[in-house]
C-alpha cells in the first residue's frame, strides 16, 4: 500500500464550485505540504503544517485554503475554483529532525484538477 | 531568495548514449542541493541528493550528479540511457541549516529516450 495516498485522483469541476481534495499518510510524518504542478513552471508550495496547529501559507495560497484535520490527514479546498487552477496538485510529507539535518519529502502520487 | 534553473525543457536522446540534464541554482548561502524523476503518471520520487561530503553524488537507476560550488551547478548524468528513463527531471534546492523545509523546484526536463 502506498504511504502517501491522493483523492480523487482525477476531477472535473464548474466555475465557482468547492472542491476538496484530500491527502493521507501512513508514514507518521509530522509535517505536510500542497504543491501545485503546471506544464513548464515545476512545483509549487501552496500550503505546509507542520503539525495539527500550525499551518502556514506557501508560495501561492490565494484562492486555497487547507485543513489539518489530524496528524495523518491534510486536505486542499478550492473556495471557488477558477479555470487558471487547473493543474496537478501533489501532496508530501516528511518528518521532524535534528535541527541541523535535512528532511526529505514523499510525494503523493498527485490529483490532476480540470475547472472548466 | 533561491531560485533554480533547468536549461533544457526537452532532451531527447537515443537509448545507450549519454545524457546530461543541466541544473544551476542562485543563492547566497549554503543549500542542499536534489534530483527528483517523474515518471508518466506518477508522483515525484528522490533520485538523488547532497547535503555534504563528496561533490559526485551517486542516485539509483544509474544517474549521478556533481556539486560544482564555482559555478553554482548540480548536473544530473547517466552514462548509458534505457527507454525506461524516460520521465521528467525536476532538480531542487533547499536552504541549508536548522529546520529546513521549503524546496524550491526548477520548471522541469523531459528526457525521451528513442530506440
């Protein structure tokens, strides 16, 4: 079974409507991220937590919003989705470490977003 | 800031010649320094990374990447490519030191391997 699980992995929405994707982890990872893909431009940090009752806004967090509902879970909402959101979302997680050591990240296997 | 640049968005090669994916990045303190691969419909996973040491970082599948601090460059190079590597190739970079977190990720190389 895979650690970091994405649902659904393909939607198709309307303009304006509330989306909510959602992302589980049986990694026991402390911290957790949104990342959006987009042909040509890479990834980018939407949103992070770093635990239940820290959330922190990334790089492009207007017009997301996210949930840490629990440790193992971390869900992205779309308030209202808009067609320039289209893209490939991926969730990842990693653990806590020493201060003065890397953490590395787990990908999700990433939800791909159609708004029309 | 950091940023990251890949300076190939394409690279078609044919099978068992050689590759070389180009990364270079633009900081003005220390970072660490990764390769991730993605595969046709699939996540991202790590190819390989450097935090210290050895400038010559060796990954899986064969791939292997130098740390050149002078030029601010971190190529990935795989002597001998198969079909099966073909994917994209994000390289990335995180600051160095206590807690860090945020990677910042270049736009992307698809490598296509022809037979």
């Amino acid at each position: 079974d895979a650690d970091v699980t994405q649902t659904p992995r393909n939607r198709i929405t309307k303009t304006g409507k509330r989306i909510m994707l959602e992302c589980s982890q049986t990694k026991g990872h402390d911290r957790m991220y949104w990342y959006r893909q987009d042909p040509g431009l890479g990834l980018r940090l939407i949103y992070y937590s770093f635990d239940v009752k820290d959330i922190n806004k990334g790089e492009i967090s207007d017009g997301y919003s996210v949930s840490r509902q629990a440790q193992a879970k971390f869900s992205l909402s779309l308030e209202s989705a808009i067609p320039n959101q289209t893209a490939l979302y991926f969730c990842a997680t990693s653990v806590r470490t020493s201060a003065s050591s890397y953490n590395e990240q787990f990908f999700g296997p990433g939800t791909r977003l159609t708004v029309l | 800031a950091q940023s990251v640049t890949q300076l190939d968005s394409q690279v078609p090669v044919f099978e068992e010649a050689p590759v070389e994916l180009r990364c270079n990045y633009s900081s003005s303190v220390s970072v660490y320094l990764f390769w991730y691969v993605q595969y046709p419909n699939q996540g991202l996973q790590l190819l390989l990374k450097y935090l210290s040491g050895s400038t010559l970082v060796k990954g899986i599948n064969g791939f292997e990447a130098e740390f050149n601090k002078s030029q601010t460059s971190f190529h990935l190079r795989k002597p001998s490519v198969h079909i099966s590597d073909t994917a994209e190739y994000f390289c990335a970079v995180i600051l160095s030191g206590a807690g860090s977190y945020q990677l910042t990720f270049g736009k992307g190389t698809k490598l296509s391997v022809i037979p």
